[in-house]
C-alpha cells in the first residue's frame, strides 16, 4: 500500500469500517510509515474533538477589538450585483481567520490541559476491542503457542524494542496459551492470550510513557470489557468478553504478582 491509499482509507480505518484485509494492509502500511502514523495520530485528534459533547469553543473576549483593529477603517459595504445576490463583504474573510485561529490555539490549549485523554483512552479501547476481535476473526490468535511463560517470553526477543513481562495464572483460573505480535495505539506491541474457561483475554503490553503506575481503568462496549492499567513502565490492555468482575480479578493478579 501506498501513502496515498493509505490516507484514503485512515479514516475509515479509525471507525473500524475496513474489513479484515484491507485493515491488515492499512496497518502494515503504518508501520513502516511514519509520516502515516502522524497523520493517524492527528485523525484521531479530531475524531477524539468531534465526539465529545464538553467540548466548546469560548472566543476571548478582546478577540473582536483585536479583529477590528486589523481591518482597513472604511464601512465594508454590501455592492449589488446585476441579479439580487450579494458579494460577501471583504470583512468576513479575516474574521473567519481570526475565528480559525482561535480555534487552533483552542484545540491546543485543551490538549495540554488533558482534556482529550479520557476520550482518547476510549478511543484506544475501542481499538484494543478492534484488535481483538481480529485476532479471533483471523485465525492469527498466537504466534507463539504454549502455556510456558518462560518459552513465550523469549519468543519476543528481537522482535519487539521492549521485552514485555509475561506471567501465568492458571492455578488462579487464567491460563495463559501464548502470543502474538500485534500494532496497537501506532505501535508494534505484544499480545499475550490467556484462556478463562470458553473465553480468550488478550492482554496488549508495550512501553508507558510514564514510570508511574497506576490503579485499574475500565470501559465497555458492545459485550466487551476492557481493562488498562500502567505497571513498572509498561501499558496493559486486557480485552475480553468474559464479565467484567471476572477481567479486573486478571489485572489484579497481574499488578500483584510483579
Ligand atoms: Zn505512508
């Protein structure tokens, strides 16, 4: 896939509307790509923006003095042409930049504030939730099957940048049965899949960008849970459809067990 097609689809790809083959291209693409990753990290920004319903653009109040000030002093005048339209008067075009701009330092002011990051952690769940019914759907569940975290580990030695903690917790009800190379939030990540009776977990783990741990956050749709909680430098996304009480015991063994 080229750049260009890749644009074509980035949209369409952040709704999950691409069917398996395409999206498999679409995300090879993007990770060779970095140039397409920024502009999916950019695409998302705006989604992110568009679906909430807080969000709502304040003009400061010295906005309309600071437009005046600019323009030329002479009354726009409205000049009829032969028919009954009007030309729309030169005054509106730099007020609409004026309005463009402020909304640009809006946009940026609201992401340093944080404002975006709870949506963008449901954005990236939706994603994780998208990634594993994929795996489910593709039959490409593991990459590495056993239930031996010390042959599933070293598996993802130089593959990934990151060595990503694995551990087992079958005598506690959630076996693990292996991994699998996966891309998640513009990344190559590991995926390690447990087994809870009938029901697969894939927990997606790749580098935090804070050291800090936290508590566990939860979010749920369409029958899936997701989990996601930072440990000792890393990201952990556990997705399933197992119930929700059941998912977060799996993080708590998980944050427990380090
Ligand atoms: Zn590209």
């Amino acid at each position: 896939m080229k750049c260009e097609e890749c644009h074509e689809y980035i949209d369409a790809y952040i709704d999950n509307e691409l069917d398996v083959s395409a999206t498999i291209l679409v995300e090879q693409h993007l990770r060779e790509c970095g140039k397409c990753r920024q502009l999916l990290e950019a695409r998302k920004m705006v989604v992110t923006l568009l679906s909430d319903p807080q969000v709502r653009f304040e003009l400061p109040d010295s906005l309309p003095g600071k437009v005046r000030s600019v323009l030329p002093s002479a009354r726009p005048r409205l000049r009829q042409r032969s028919g009954s339209r009007f030309v729309v008067p030169r005054f509106f075009v730099p007020f609409a930049l004026a309005a463009a701009i402020a909304v640009i330092l809006g946009l940026v002011l609201m992401n340093q504030r944080g404002i975006f990051n709870r949506s963008n952690s449901d954005l990236l769940a939706q994603e994780a939730i998208s990634s594993h019914v994929r795996s489910l759907l593709a039959a490409h569940l593991l990459d590495v099957p056993s239930t031996d975290q010390h042959t599933v580990k070293p598996w993802f030695d130089g593959k990934l940048k990151f060595s990503p903690p694995v551990q087992d917790f079958a005598n506690e009800g959630f076996r693990l049965i292996g991994g699998r190379l996966d891309f998640l939030n513009g990344l190559d990540v590991a995926a390690l899949v447990y087994q809870r009776r009938k029901h697969v977990i894939n927990l997606f783990i790749w580098p935090s960008e804070s050291l800090q741990n936290t508590a566990a956050k939860t979010f749920t749709k369409d029958g899936y849970n997701v989990v996601y909680w930072n440990r000792d430098g890393f990201e952990f996304w556990a997705v399933s459809d197992v119930n929700g009480v059941e998912l977060n015991t799996f993080a708590d063994l998980e944050m427990q067990k380090s």
